[in-house]
C-alpha cells in the first residue's frame, strides 16, 4: 500500500526552464511534507517543506505547492540548472509519529 | 562538520552470516532512524529511536534488530542475510521530530550485497 506516490520516475527538462516535480498521497491525516534531493553514492539532502496549514512555500528557486483536496503537492524548480540534475524525493509525515513515508522517487535530469 | 556518518559504504556479506552496519552523528540529535531502499523503490523505514526508546515497524522482519548504546552511536544487526536484504541502508536523524519544523538529516548509505 503505497501511501505516497511519485507516477514520474524520470523528468528531463532544459537548462532555464521550469522542473515541476509531482506527488501525491493517500492519507488525508499526513500534515507535513517534505522534499528531499539525492545525487549518488549521497544520502537524501532536505530541500523544502510544507505544513498542511499552508498552500505553498518558497525557497529560492524552489517552490512547494500543497493541494489538500487533491491530496497532491508539487515542487517547482525556477529557473533549472545542471545541478538540479538529481533524484527528487517527497515525504509525508503526520505530526507526532515521528514516521516519515517517502516516494519511490523521480529523476530529474537538466540539459543545457 | 556536524554530519551523520555510515560504516562501511559498502558491505559483503555471505547468505546468513550477521552482519552489523554502523551509524554515528556529530549532530547531538534525539532521533535516530534506520531506512532500507531498494532499486528505484521508496526508502522504507525499519525502526526508529527516539532517545533510547527504540520503535518498530510493524512489517519490519525479526531479521533486523538495531542498537542505540548513546546518543552519537546506533547499530542495524542482519541476524541471518537473505538475498532479498541485499539493499541500501540509510541512517538518518532528526531533533524535531514529529513537529511541523522537522527535517531529517541522512547518512550516505551502506550498500549491502548479500552473496
């Protein structure tokens, strides 16, 4: 039961576009998210989060939008660049588990 | 740097054999967690500690038990390796877990490989 679904395992997009990475969930008690980025032979670094008592939150170049109803959120990357080029993980958590469920993952890759 | 450190990165052991992977953070952190992935699957927590309360998954096979003897310092021990434990395992920690602020500090991995 896979409770946390990324569809996309691979993304390309060119240099200076938009990435938009996509997640979705089952379990409407999950009120965090997370989004993680690994390169290889690396763990997971944390990127953004969100709280469920928002809609969006924006870091820079990245921005994480939460749709409730739709129990979906996305990451958007703006502008992309090589070095975004990476496994983007997201995460659900429900306060005061301590647990935290992730997506299988979606490879991004930037082309310049 | 404070950081969260795995020994070894790369681990071979033979069917059955235990083997012990090893977790250690400079980071002073409350909570430690022990994670296994496989290929192009979702990293899937095993067991978590929170202090020195240790906390299992309620799928997470007898196989696998973990150690935390203080606070820098927690052990995953594979009693008996199957081929289907060959994965990587990821250790993280975090100091405020399960608020709305939490974020999760990983490890680099140890890629096992079970002959």
């Amino acid at each position: 039961d896979q409770q946390v679904k990324q569809n996309s395992p691979s993304l390309s997009v060119q240099e200076g576009r938009i990435s938009i990475l996509n997640c979705d969930y089952t379990n409407s008690m999950f009120d965090y998210f997370l989004w993680y980025k690994k390169y290889p032979a690396e763990g997971p670094t944390f990127l953004i989060s969100i709280s469920s008592i928002k809609d969006k939150n924006e870091d820079g170049r990245f921005t994480v939008f939460l749709n409730k109803s739709a129990k979906h959120l996305s990451l958007h990357i703006v502008p992309s660049q090589p070095g975004d080029s990476a496994v983007y993980f997201c995460a659900a958590s429900v306060s005061g588990t301590y647990k935290y469920i992730f997506g299988t993952g979606t490879r991004l890759k930037v082309l310049a | 740097d404070a950081m969260v450190i795995q020994n070894p990165r790369y681990q071979v052991t033979q069917f059955g054999k235990p083997v012990t992977l090893s977790c250690s953070q400079t980071l002073n952190h409350n909570v430690m967690y022990w994670y296994q992935q496989k290929s192009s699957q979702a990293p899937k927590l095993l067991f978590h500690y929170y202090d020195k309360d240790f906390n299992n998954e309620a799928d997470t096979p007898d196989n696998f038990q973990s150690r935390r003897p203080n606070t820098s310092f927690c052990f995953l021990d594979i009693r008996s390796p199957g081929l289907g434990d060959a994965a990587m395992y990821l250790c993280a920690t975090s100091t405020l877990a399960g608020t709305s602020t939490d974020t999760q500090y990983f490890g680099p991995g140890t890629r096992l490989t079970v002959l």
